[in-house]
C-alpha cells in the first residue's frame, strides 16, 4: 500500500512537470497581452515574443511555477487513488464504478483547491503590484 501512495505521489508530480512544460509559453503570453494593453491576438504576441527573445523566452520564470505545480498534482493524484481505493477495494473490475470515480474526484478536488488557491492568490498579488 506504501508503495502504491508513493507512486500516485510521483505520478502526480510528474503531471504537474509536464503540465507546466507544455502550459507556461501559454502563461507568458496571457501576461504579456495583460501588460502590454494592446489589442494583438494570441498569436501575433506568441510570434513577436519569439522574434523578439527567441524560444526560451517563453520559459522565462518557469521554475517557480514548477515547484509550486509539482505539490499540488502530487496531492490531487494521492488523494483521488486513496479515495477511489477506500471506496471501491476493487477498481480493476469490469463494472463502470462511476460513484466512488465521482466522489474520489471531488474530494481530490477540493484538496487540490486548498493547495492551489493560496499559492494563486499570491501570485494574482504579485502580477497587480507590477501592473500597478
């Protein structure tokens, strides 16, 4: 049982990397376009960021985002498999288990949400105070 917690562990920090790799270019030019106060499209930012700066622009302050990523999908994906396997001692069945998917789903939820709203919330601050 150890060893299963220690992989839904792992599994989500992994998510959370890959989550992070493939959505911060996203991340960098919505806060762009939000400093920037110009009517451009996403795709008109996206290419001038890298005409401008090249690739690794987009990846510019990735590493907080990172640490705070990896805790919070580690903890999402710990709680659903710990849920889900309480709920329903034998998920390799046959049979669709569609209420213990439903409330593992929503309890993992809610714990991610006390992960990430605070963490959220300073960033939020953080990006008001350079807009200011």
């Amino acid at each position: 049982m150890a060893e299963q917690s220690i992989s839904d562990v792992l599994s989500g920090a992994f998510a959370g990397v890959c989550f992070r790799l493939f959505g911060h270019p996203f991340d960098t030019i919505k806060v762009r376009m939000i400093m920037g106060n110009q009517n451009k499209s996403i795709f008109r930012v996206g290419l001038n960021i890298y005409k401008n700066e090249g690739f690794k622009a987009y990846y510019k302050g990735m590493l907080s985002p990172i640490l705070a990523e990896v805790p919070c999908n580690a903890v999402m994906f710990a709680v659903y498999e710990a849920v889900y396997r309480e709920l329903c001692p034998y998920p390799y069945s046959n049979q669709a288990q569609i209420v213990p998917w439903l409330i593992a789903g929503g309890v993992s939820g809610i714990a991610y949400a006390l992960v990430v709203c605070p963490a959220e919330m300073i960033k939020c601050l953080l990006l008001i105070q350079l807009l200011i």
